[in-house]
C-alpha cells in the first residue's frame, strides 16, 4: 500500500460507536451549542433593553421557525448538558462507573433530556397562548 492509499486515522475506519462515546461527543457539541445560544440570549436582552421596536424584531425573529428551532435546539443543549454534566459528578465520587450503570445512566440522561425538553415547551406553548 503506497503512502497515499495509506488512512490518516486507521483507528476511525474501525471502530464501532457506543453510546458512551456518542455523549462524550454530545457533551462538547452542547458545550458549544450553549455558548452559541448564549449569544442569542444576549440580543434578546439587548434588544429589550433598547425599546419596543427592536425588541419586537427580536421577538418576530424568535417566534419564525427558525427562531423557534434554534431555541429548541438551545433547550435540548441545555437539559442534556445539564444531565450529562450531573453524570459526570456522580462518576467524580466514584460511584456508577461499573459499564452496565454507565450505560444506565447514559439512557437516563437520554429520557431526562427528552422529559425535560417536552415539559419545559408544553409549558411554556401553553402559557404563551395565555
């Protein structure tokens, strides 16, 4: 096999997923997720802060689907980090690191996540069509 045949990574063309590695993943795309969102916040509060006209663009904005997906988006980078963060301490007192607890605790950060996220837009639908 010449150089140029030769994989850069011959580790990534075998390797199998597992949910751990997939949160592991998932927990610094939310990190990151979460900074980006954060920026979305700030406009917000700076647009409130800056009268009702800009405020009002910022809320036509946030309530198109776009606006609508990238705060959903934001919510589920929230209660996952969040969860999955909680995880991390509970396994920093050494406690659920056996592998089927490990993968326990993966899937109930899953169902937390999704719980959470589902309630939180409920709730919030349903006291804004009030």
């Amino acid at each position: 096999m010449s150089p140029a045949e030769r994989p850069m990574s011959p580790h990534l063309q075998v390797y199998r997923w597992q949910l751990t590695s997939v949160m592991s993943i998932l927990h610094r795309a939310t990190g990151i997720a979460l900074s980006v969102g954060t920026i979305l916040l700030v406009w917000w509060l700076g647009a409130a802060s800056d009268g009702p006209e800009p405020y009002a663009a910022v809320q036509h904005f946030l309530g198109s689907w776009i606006g609508l997906l990238l705060l959903f988006g934001w919510s589920v980078s929230l209660y996952y980090h969040l969860c999955n963060g909680i995880r991390h301490l509970v396994w920093d007192t050494g406690y659920a690191l056996e592998l089927n607890r490990v993968y326990t605790g993966g899937w109930a950060v899953l169902g937390a996540t999704a719980a959470l996220t589902v309630v939180s837009w409920v709730v919030g639908l349903a006291h804004w069509a009030h």
